[in-house]
C-alpha cells in the first residue's frame, strides 16, 4: 500500500498548443495524464511533457515558449533545469516576427452589452460624477463636497447616476514643474476627466500650487461646459463658500448627467484593465490564463486590453517585443525596460524576476515561465500598442501601459488611459475595488474564493478539479459583458473606490 | 503736491535687537521712522537702518544676522545690494558659537493648559480612536469601520472622545523593504500609534503587504492591549468580516478611551509643529516672526516647538548650526543638508532658495534673509535637536525635523514625532486641517484673513497696523493654551484632519 500512485493525478493543460501540462498533484511514475505515462515522478505545480519535444525545439507553455529542450525529450517526461534551457535572449530583441493579423469579427457577429454612448463616441460601463483635486489642500473639500450631496438625498432623484466619487490624492504641489511625476499627475487627472464611466467632473483646488487648474486646462484645451467645472478656494474664499460652490456646481450636473440612458454596444467599445495581486502558485496556471482565454476572446470580438504592471513582465519582454504588431511598437516597450532599470538603480532598489529557489521548487524553469505566469492574463495575440502610464489608449486589440506592479497605482493608470472595465486576478486575496470603473475580482484558488467570499467575483480554483481554462475563459468574458451592463461586482456593491485612486509619484517631494 | 511723503510711513520692526525696521509703505526722504530721518526712498518691503552700522558689522533682522554692512551705514540709510554683503557660507560650518541657555521658568511659574495625561506621562490636546493601515490595500476598509461607527450613534455615549479617524495612504506595498521610503512609513505608522493625542489605535492590513504588521509590533515591541489593536483582511476572511471585526475592536475601546479626564498639565508639555503654506511677501514680517515670538514664549515655558521644511531653510543652515546646542545637533543639520542634494539630484531637480530678482525687488537682500523669513517662525532660541522625518521627538526647546516644505507631508512627519498642537502661517491662504492634532491657522494678512474668515484663525496682518510682533505672539501663545485645553480650531469645526495625512514617499514604487 505504501506508494501507490495516484491513478489519475490531476493536471492543468494552460493551451492547445502546449507540449506540456501541470500537475496539480504529484504524478507517480506509471499514472497515465492525457494519454501519456509518467516516465518520472512529477512534483505537484511541476511540468510533464505530453509530447516529443527534439533538442532545440520550444517547450511551450501558455501556448508560448518558455525554453527549449536541451535535451531530446519523451512523452511522460518530467520538465525542468535538467531538460529545458533558455537562450541568453538579453539585449537579443526580435520585433514583430511573431505577429499575425487575428481575425476580428464582423461588428454584427460582436457580444454585445448595454453600455452609455457619450457625445465624443467613446462608451461607458458606469455613470458617475467625479470630483477631483488638483492638490492634497483641496482634498478635504472635495469629500466635504461629495459628503453634503450625499447627505442631501439629491441623488434619489436621478437614479441613472451611479454616484458622486470625490478622487483625492497626496501630491500636486511641492514638485518640480518639468519633473516626470509632474507630466503623470496631468495625465492622470485628464484621463479621469476623460473616462467615459465619468458623466461629469469638478476639479476643485486650492489656488497657489504648482498643478494650475487653468495652465492643465489650457494644454488638453479643456472647456469649462455643463458636464465640467473648476473652482479654487482661494478664489472663491475658502472651505464653506467652495463646499457651497460645489454642491451648487454638482447640482446643475445632476440633470443633465442623469439622462444618459444604456444602449446595446458592440463588446469592440470595451477596455478592459488587467491586474493581479497578491498572486500565489495557483495565479499563474488557473486565473491569469484563464483571464487570458477571456482576453482573446475579448479582442476576437474587437475590444482592448491593457496588460501593465511592468516589473512583472521584466525578463520576458523579449517574448512581447516579437509579438509586436511592429518594430516601433516592440521599441517602445524596450524603452520603458531601460527607464525602469534606470528609475530603480537611481532609487538604489533592483529589477529581478529570476526565479528564486523557492519559484524553481514550486515548478518554475525559466524567467521566461514566471514572468508569462504573469503576462498569461494578457492572453495570446498580437501586441498592438505600448503606452506610458496613464496616457490615453487608442489602439484595439491587446496593449501594453507601463505602470507599477502596486494594484491601485496600476490600476490608476489603466482607467486615466480610459479603461471602462477591470479584471483582478489574486490568490492571497485582495480587497481592491474602483472607481468609476467596476472590477471583477478572480480567485486563483477555491479556498480563497470560499474564506473570502464577500470580496470574491468568480472562482478560478475549479480549473484544478477539471474546468478547462477555455470554459472558464468564456466565464469571464460572460461576467464582463454582463457587469459592464450594470451588474454590480462585490467591491461595489460594498463601496469600495474612494480610497484606491492613486496616482504613481515619480521624482522628489520638495 | 507731487510727491507729498507720507510723514509716518507705516514699518515693523522684527525684533529688539534689529539694527533696521521694514517699510509697510514706501519711505520718502525726511520721514521719520523710529526716531531717525529716511536719507534714501526706501520701497516697500526694503529695510532701512534705525542704527549706525560700521563696515564688516552685522546686519540684524528677526534678531539674526542676515548680512553684513559693505561700507558704512547711517541710520535712515536704505540696506540692500547696495550696502549689505554676504559671507561665503558656503561649507564654512560654525558649531553651537551662538547656543546660548535660555532660562526656562520654574515649574509653578509655568503657564499650563487643560490636557489628558497619558499613562507613559506624555500629554494630549485630543483624545481619539485612529484607524491605521499598513498599506493602501486596507484603506477602504479602514473607512468603512470608521463609518459604521460613526452611523451607529455608538460616540454619543461617550462624549470624552473627539472622534474615530482613519488615516489612509496610498503606499506600503511594492517597496524596498532595506529602503528609507519604508523606514519612513514605519516611522510614521508608529509615530501616529504613539501621538498622546490618541486615546486608542486599530491598525488594519491586507495580509500579503510589504509593510506587515507583525514585524512592525517585533520591531517596536509593540504589544496588543485594551488599546491597541491589529487585524488583517486576508486573516480575517475578507471585507465584510473584517468591518465587524474592527466596528467591535473599537466598541471595546471606546469606554477605555472614554475614560480619559482632562487636567491642568504645565505648557512644558505642549510639543508644537510649525508649518507655513501658501507664504506671501508677509510671511516672513508679520505671521511668521509672530508665531516665532510664541516660540520664544513656550520655550521660556518650557515646551517644544518643531521647524522644518528643509528645502525652504537651505542656504542659511549655517545660522542654525551656530544656534546648535551641540556641534553633534549641528552636524546632524548638515548632515540632512548633504541627504538632500543627494535626493534632489538623483531625482532630476534642484535645491536653491537664492533670492530670485522678484524677491530682491520686494526687499529680500540676501539667501539668509529669505530663509529666515522661513525660519523666523522657529523664534529665536538654542537649536536643542535635530530629527529626521518623523522620528520621536525627545529634546526639549526649539528642534528641528527634517521635512519636504510640502504642508501636509511635512505635518504628518511632525504629529509622527509627537506634536500635540500645530501652528500653520499662510499668506495665499491655506485650508488645513489635521487630526489628531489642532491646526491654528494664522493669516500673514488682514485681507485673506477676512476672504477666508472661516478657515482662519488668528490674524497676524495687523502688525503692519501697529501690533507689536511681542503682542502678536502673545496672542499666539494664549491661543495654544486654549486650544491645547479643547477649545476648537476652525478647521477642526468644519471636520478637516482625515485627507491631510500623507507620509512621505521616498524611493521607487515597484
Ligand atoms: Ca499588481
Ligand atoms: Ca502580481
Ligand atoms: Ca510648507
Ligand atoms: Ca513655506
Ligand atoms: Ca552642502
């Protein structure tokens, strides 16, 4: 009895094309896992190869190569160090040479969902007024602001609104004018104002701070309208009168906001913003794949993603670059490595996702592997666009902001770059909810989808006891599509958002 | 009539010691101003000499050196460019020459307030609940608790307690945990846990932060108590648990807390922060001499009072080297000085406060000059401690903290070393507020005074009317005292404190 072998070990296969599939248990020698013996024993998390792969072929893995067989290789035979090899890619950037055109479908075979058309075209999941600050001093305003509209019970009277959503921040003075953290903090307030989940926006200030309310107006050639406005206390002559001014300036917006009406919208007007945190062993092999599936699913149906969070990608650009639709977009995304490496070491920190021993114990090969683990949620296709943080995305199709790994500053970045939709992937379990942009949370495992099931969207957990990544891919896509119509998501229905609005500081506090 | 002069031009004079006064309105020739004859136009703004001054011999302005005469000068001679040089500071470092011991009254000579005792001996101005987060992740949540509690009506039954804050952030993940940004955030995390403000103190996590709790208590031998409780969200099992969870933690301190009794406590026990923001061409005559002239004051009682913003006494940290008590407090200055040109230029931006042409035409002569118009609202005594951001303060007397200018940053530095009342100087015009520690604004001028009458607490603007800098002081001085004893600030009326706290982010955010 001693030893016996799991007949029929559980395992994860990541994509049709793979060579391999993960164990989900150990897999004894002799256990049979899609059609092939084990030739080995395969630890749990561990890859086992399910077809021949020759010396210098490509082990893939999420249907991408995350090495190459150093040596010939069986069916049934254990991947890892021993076998699988990684090229010295460094510096070594191919562009492009992986790209294919997919096919889009035509806009009346699109999902659909019921979104709201704005005067400018672009779609909105969501109905909200926005008031934002120019500076910390003006914080306390905007929330005194947002407080008395809520306590006036106005808002009963306009029921498509979804709220009032005061977004306050730390910085806005104190910083150097032709800085980097300067240019992040105009783009960012101007994609707020931009997002087509935003009905209508005050941005209230203080008056003698370095982010001028009227030079930002002046270059993105913003208008004061019925659905935007500004105020100073300083101008207008402290706290009360500009709470008073405020309440007034969101009271004309009411109106005129609320008679936005939902309209059926080709799945093409979606954005959709990828995150994950607190990932854990599971992240990689069942919800950042399956969230990939979705993803393909979501541009084959003409929409957009955003894949950021770029030091978890650092390592694996190269697989990126040649995905490129173009060398010029390929390029960009190697400028943003460089910044990187120099923003870190300026920063005495480092840039490192090598696996570590613990990362090559659980089953991890290749640098390659860990950080596809993490891109995996981008999905398969075409890399059409790379934009800086927080800069508008007007590419289709899968694209790439550079943000932090730290959810709510990436996540900041992707809604300013117009994001209308968010899927968060964790496995330790996040608390992350937004605003004006609803946020489905995935569970990479079942116990976590259970112990924190009032934060908890989907579970992504049962890929290990048997769902394919592609149903549960179609899952998702499904949840997006129905919460980008007004289905509410956990974090919503409990509030979440004021406090996750978080624009990343770059440069010196003065 | 052309050119009439005005024969009683309206001036200050700064201090006792000062061998010149500055000019309210223009001095025509043959004015006379304190007892001498103007021989020159002096501009408003420009200083001119009430006392002969040999050549070498120092120029005198807040009772502090701000040049020295470059030929002789008359009395009613104008002092500018002209007539009034500099030293090359520059590297030249003089220790504690100028430390001098001040006599500090008796204990029973001593003017006292009304505050609560705490058990480690420190005294509080307040007396509140805080929620603390260790990390972004958790700051909804933290509000959330904040909010049950305020909408159970539970704080009615006790009503020896100020309130329940949470303090939010935006960092404490996807940090350098060797970095200084993150012994900054433990600083300040432990700093506001310790405020004597603070009655009691639920510190709330996600769970798989950087920044985590339990290391935090190790490191600072913090221990649980009917006061001091920790809980994270992952641990707890999500949101809404998490809420009751923290909604009870606090229920059980509320009638601990409540149990505090104001009583009357010397003013040596008062520790005051000095901020200034939104400064004007008044700052440095009227509000901040005044505010200096209370620093005096509570010094002599007895008390501390923390200066800072570095980057606004750069250049004239010789003058504070030469108060030092101590070549080690002084080295300590010069050491913070080096610290930032180092941060700054690893951060692309500059360090200068040189006077710019605009300031030489209102009257500021030299770098000393500007930044003791900074300075003055430090006073005028022995430099006791210097301190980097939001380390505990021990000293006694007039310290220094090392802080960005930026006004909310630079407070939450000085309410994490202990400051239980805080002195705010403003020329623009400044809506802050903090909590848990009173915020006194004082306006440098009657016209914003009276624009933002209800943000404004005190103004210092009629001292170019005739108050004496000593009368305006002692006003200052009676206003802490009755607010140190409960009586509430404008700002603390109209509920500012909760968006005002910002600790400072230093390094990359990964
Ligand atoms: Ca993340
Ligand atoms: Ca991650
Ligand atoms: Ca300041
Ligand atoms: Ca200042
Ligand atoms: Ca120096």
């Amino acid at each position: 009895m001693l030893n016996r072998p799991a007949l029929t070990p559980r395992t994860v296969r990541l994509h049709d094309q793979d060579n391999l599939v993960v164990a989900v248990e150990p897999i004894e020698i002799g256990s049979v896992v899609h059609g092939v013996t084990a030739r080995e024993r395969v630890p749990r998390g561990h890859k086992i190869a399910i077809a021949a792969i020759h010396q210098g072929e490509p082990v893939l893995k999420f249907g991408q190569i995350i090495g190459f067989a150093s040596k010939p290789v069986e069916p049934g035979e254990w991947l890892h160090e021993h076998n699988v090899g990684m090229h010295d890619f460094s510096r070594d950037y191919h562009f492009a040479e992986d790209a294919s055109s997919e096919a889009i479908l035509p806009v009346e075979a699109r999902a659909t969902f019921e979104g709201f058309r704005r005067a400018n075209g672009k779609v909105g999941t969501r109905n909200y007024l926005a008031i934002l600050t120019s500076v910390n001093c003006s914080a306390s305003v905007a929330r005194f602001i947002a407080r008395e509209v809520e306590r006036s019970g106005l808002l009963d009277e306009y029921p498509n609104i979804d709220g009032v959503i005061p977004l306050v921040h730390g910085t806005g003075c104190a910083m150097d004018t032709k800085g980097e953290g300067y240019e992040v903090l105009k783009r960012t307030q101007w994609g707020y104002a931009a997002n087509p989940n935003m009905a209508g926006v005050l941005m209230v200030g203080l008056g003698c701070e370095v982010f001028q309310i009227g030079r930002w107006k002046e270059l993105y050639n913003i208008e004061e309208s019925d659905t935007f406005r500004t105020m100073t206390i300083q101008d207008i002559g402290g706290t009360r009168k500009t709470v008073a001014a405020g309440v007034a300036a969101i009271r004309d917006m009411l109106p005129v906001a609320n008679r936005a009406r939902r309209e059926t919208i080709p799945a093409s007007e979606l954005m959709l913003a990828l995150q994950c945190g607190g990932s854990d062993g599971y992240s990689g092999i069942t919800a950042n794949p399956a969230l990939g599936s979705a993803v393909d699913l979501l541009v084959r149906h003409g929409g957009t993603a955003i894949l950021s969070e770029t030091p978890e990608i650092y390592g694996a650009e190269h697989l990126l670059t040649r995905r490129a639709a173009t060398r010029e977009v390929g390029e960009k995304l190697v400028g943003l490595i460089d910044w990187w490496e120099d923003y870190t070491s300026r920063n005495n920190a480092e840039m490192n996702n090598n696996p570590s021993p613990g990362n090559k114990a659980g089953g991890l090969t290749t640098i390659l592997e860990k950080s596809l683990g993490a891109a995996a949620k981008g999905g398969t296709t075409t890399l059409n666009g790379v934009y800086r943080y927080a800069e508008p995305v007007t590419a289709k199709g899968l694209v790439f902001m550079d943000t932090p790994g730290y959810d709510p500053v990436s996540a900041t970045g992707q809604v300013a770059g117009g994001a209308n939709i968010l899927c968060f992937t964790t496995g330790r379990g996040s608390a992350y909810g937004c605003k004006p942009t609803p946020s489905i949370k995935l569970a990479t495992n079942s116990e976590i989808y259970r112990r924190m099931i009032d934060d908890m969207d989907i579970n992504c957990g049962d890929v290990l006891d048997g769902s394919t990544i592609q149903e549960k891919g179609r899952e998702i896509f499904e949840a997006i599509l129905k919460t980008a119509s007004g289905q509410r998501t956990k974090s919503e229905e409990m509030g979440y958002g004021d406090a996750e609005f978080v624009p990343w500081q770059i440069g010196a506090t003065m």
